[in-house]
C-alpha cells in the first residue's frame, strides 16, 4: 500500500545576495584563487597552442622532415601527431591535480562561507 507522504524536506541553504556576491568577488581570497587558477592555466594554455601550430606549421612546410622515418612505416609527423593526444591527457591530468590540492580548497572555503552565512 503506497502512502501520499512528501519527501524530507532538505535543509535550504543560505542564498547569498547580489552584495554578498560582490563582496566576495573583491575579497583577496577570492583574488588569490583566481591568481592561482590564472596562473596556472594561461601559460599552460599558450605553450599547448604554441606547439600545437608548430605541428601544424611543421606539416604544411616542413614536409621532408615530418616525412622522414623513425621506424619501419612510422614517421616524424605520426610521432608528434600522437604527442599531441599525449600532451593533452597530461595536461588535463595534472591541471585536476593542481585544482585538487590548490583551488577546490580555496573555492570550498569561500563556497561554505558564503552558503553558511558567515
């Protein structure tokens, strides 16, 4: 036999106001987490695209050496071609790492604050 009870209620979090908001966002705790995020991020952003143009500029005109062989039927261009998936699992392993150990604590932090009311 089902009965008609509601489910629990789930105790309601604070919700922070648009100033509270702001006031955060101009905290040098929130500043620091951004930094540490930024810091990070754009030059890991822009060596990755560096090299990847290198690869790209290196398989337009640089076609003898991308051609020349490594081993067996594998060339240079297969090579750094793979190096590119390689790259991009690395990077993405160890940005997890870094937010893991240095910005989910951070943003943890000001997240329990500001739903806590504190």
């Amino acid at each position: 036999m089902a009965t008609e009870t509601p489910p629990p209620a789930k105790p309601q979090a604070h919700l922070p106001s648009t100033e509270e908001f702001a006031e955060v966002q101009q905290s040098a705790e929130f500043g620091e987490l951004r930094r540490s995020h930024r810091s990070f991020a754009f030059p890991l952003t822009i060596a990755f695209i560096a090299w990847y143009l290198l690869y790209v500029l290196l398989s337009n005109y640089a076609g003898g050496f991308m051609g020349t062989k490594v081993a067996g039927n594998i060339n240079v261009a297969l090579v750094l071609g793979l190096a590119q998936f390689l790259t991009t699992f690395l990077i993405a392993w160890w940005y997890a790492r870094h937010a893991a150990a240095k910005l989910d604590p951070k943003a943890e932090a000001i997240k329990s604050r500001m739903e806590g009311g504190a």
